[in-house]
C-alpha cells in the first residue's frame, strides 16, 4: 500500500513538547495524553481519507485504520474485519473526553460506516465490531437507530451458540487444512458485553443465559490451575466434549499468550458487573494474580507477547496486552477487597506507556502507542502501533479519571 505522506508532519514532529512527556509518576498523564491523541488522530482521519482517495473507496467501503505496514504506510480494513469497530470508539472516547462536537461527527460518520456489519453472523467478533463504535455511541448521542442497530448485531452473535458445546463458535472453516471442528477462543469472552447490553435493553433473556453459558464453558475448559489460559479449545459438535486445547497466536499449546490472559481478565469482569455473581470476580483475581506474579513480566508491566516465549528478554512486547489489562484493572478495582493493589497496577501500565511508549508526535499516520504485536506466528503486526491497543488505552485514561474524581468507573 502507498505510504502517504504530508508536508505537516516534519513539522508537527518537531513539536515534541514536554506535555506529552514530562508526567511524572505522582501526576496524572490523563489530560497529556488526550491533548497528545487529539493532535494524532486528526493526522489519523486525513491519512485515512486521502488513503480512500487515492484508491477510489469511499468511507463505507474502507472505513478503519488498523497498523502500521512494515513499509511504513497506514493499513486500512473494510467493514468485516474484526478491527473495524476500534477507531470509531476512539472517535466516541474523544467526543466523551472534550465534549467537542468535531469528535462526535467524526464518530458518527465512522460508526455509521459499520452498519451493514449488525446482520453479519460469519463472526464472533461482531462484539468488537459493533459493541466498540455502535455501543459507545447509543452511551454517549443515544438514538433509536443505535439501539436497533446493537440489537441486531446481538441476535447476529447469538446465532453462533451451540447449546451442545456451550459456546459460541469462533472461527468458521477456513478450508480444508482446518484443523478444527468447532473452534472457541478466549478473545470471545470481549464480546458477551454486547449480550448483557442486549438482555438489558430488549428484556429477552436468552441474551444473557447465552453469555452465562459461554462464560461458564469457557471457566472450566480453558484455564490451567494456574488460571493461565489456552488460546483456543475445539469441543466435538455431536456431544459437546472437547477434543483439544490449543494455539494460533500464542508461542506454543501450553503457553500463555499475553493478550490472551487479558482478554480474560477483561472479559470475567465484565461478567461479574453484569451478573454479580461471585465466581467471575474470584476468576478475575485470579487471572490478575496469575498475570502480575509472572517471572517473565518485565518491570515496567508491558508484557511480552507470550509469557513464555523462548527468547526473552529479547522478544518483542505486546503493549496492547497492557492497555486491556490496565483498563480491565481500573474497573476490577471497584469490585475487589484489593482496590489499592489492581489500581496501583493499572497506573503503573498507564504512567509507563505515558513516558515511554508513546510514537512521536506527528508520526505513524496519527496512531497513539508503538510496540504491540499482532500475531507472531502469523509473521503479522509485530512491535507496531496497532488500533485497539489505542482504543483500550484510551477508555483506561477515561477509567482512571473517572476514578480519580471518585466517579463511577464506567460513565
């Protein structure tokens, strides 16, 4: 794809002020932060519109930023990635910061971009799709379409529930190499948010007897003693058993793929917000325990991509492991009798990626955090910005100001 390139840019990279910075740990990096996002995601919104003109696409057609290439240029993904609905919540987590209606119609346009996406049921992912731009938006400018545009998008995902295995299906077939009969990841525990807004909203509560099934599934068959957990588990259609635990992103079957173990964390407690029910904290703990004791977790809490990938300490980091981690923290911190420590932890994240992983103003194409790795094995995305670690670390800076004015957690 063609790097495009501005004339601004030389000059807004000189602009490295001590604002974007100089935070130090006892000072807040809230307001340094969302001044230093303001400023790149306008370079963000022009890449992307003059990325769609120089290949004749219009909005709807290629709506959302996603990496940065390894030749330098910003990767655009259409409507059906699983990325899409990221860099709209961006927009929304904006707008909800500064209260600028700039922020609002730039959110709007890109969130309306989506809605082709609500009767989309090829994938798991429509959580993150819709849940991420549609759901930000019906919290922040609430409107009928909104809403009947999630609850679609909820029926979508709740069409890929097996009642036999428990879960809802993952992945489909990819062809006939699939190794799979039917495949669930830990990443799909981010998307039963979409179904407890739905059992709310609707009143129906297969919605919610759905996510509680998934989520229950998921406790027993995926997690180690250690409340480690697999990437992936593949149940046996006919009589719900599993017939493997696995990997496709994580160093190995038995490792503990960095990412994974936060969506974990995110996604159980996200479960006892919306159930109260006492399991889903413990195993939110836990999950927390397990991350922060890790010997291979570095010092400053940005983990490696795979806890136990071979190479540390010179394997690459995985910041969006941390940006989900942190705002998984800042929200478990209300829920748990160890308040102090999970806080502690998540503004340690927040002051490390404040101070040391930010890109340099003016550069990538207008993303916020270098050093994320998408899929190692894959050879994809590895050590660059990508989006949804920008989302995440966003909606922390937002969880911990809230926090900090001793407001509730999620506004």
């Amino acid at each position: 794809m063609k790097t495009i390139v501005y004339t601004g840019l030389a000059a807004l990279a000189l602009c490295v002020t001590a604002a974007f910075y100089a935070c130090s740990p006892k000072e807040s990096p809230v307001q340094s932060d969302f001044d230093f996002a303001g400023s790149q995601l306008r370079i963000a919104l022009q890449t992307a519109d003059s990325i769609r003109s120089a290949q004749g696409k219009t909005l709807a057609e290629l709506p959302s930023p996603r990496n940065i290439e390894p030749d330098g240029s910003m990767r655009l993904v259409d409507p059906t990635d699983w990325c899409s609905g990221f860099f709209p919540g961006e927009l929304w987590y904006m707008y909800e910061y500064t209260g600028d209606d700039f922020w609002k119609q730039q959110a709007e346009a890109y969130t309306g971009a989506l809605e082709s996406q609500q009767t989309n049921r090829g994938t798991h992912d429509i959580g993150f799709m819709m849940y991420c731009s549609y759901g930000n938006g019906e919290r922040l400018a609430p409107n009928d379409r909104y809403k009947e545009v999630l609850l679609e998008s909820a029926r979508s995902l709740a069409s890929r529930f097996n009642p036999t295995t428990g879960c809802i299906r993952s992945w489909d077939n990819w062809g006939p190499d699939f190794p799979w009969q039917y495949p669930v990841i830990i990443d799909n525990m981010m998307n039963l948010e979409l179904l407890f807004w739905a059992a709310r909203e609707s009143g129906d509560s297969t919605f919610y007897k759905i996510a509680v099934t998934h989520a229950d599934t998921t406790m027993k068959n995926h997690f180690r003693p250690d409340y480690s957990s697999f990437h992936v588990v593949d149940y046996d259609t006919l009589s719900g058993k599993v017939l493997g635990r696995q990997t496709h992103q994580g160093y190995a079957d038995s490792s503990a793929w960095a990412r994974g173990q936060a969506w974990g964390l995110y996604g159980y407690t996200v479960c006892y917000r919306e159930t109260k029910d006492p399991k889903y904290l413990t195993q939110a703990e836990n999950i927390a325990g397990l991350i922060f004791s890790n010997k291979n977790m570095p010092e400053d809490l940005i983990p490696y991509w795979d806890y136990d990938a071979p190479g540390i300490p010179d394997e690459p980091r995985d910041v969006s492991a941390a940006t989900v981690a942190a705002s998984a923290l800042y929200e478990l911190s209300t829920f748990s009798a160890d308040s102090v420590k999970y806080r502690a932890w998540a503004d340690r994240i927040i002051d490390t990626l404040s101070a040391n992983y930010l890109v340099l103003p003016g550069t990538m194409h207008g993303f916020l955090l270098r050093s994320s790795t998408g899929h190692k094995p894959g050879g994809t995305e590895i050590d660059v910005p990508i989006v949804y670690a920008d989302y995440y670390f966003l909606e922390a800076l937002l969880r911990k100001q809230r926090l900090e004015r001793g407001k509730p957690v999620n506004g």
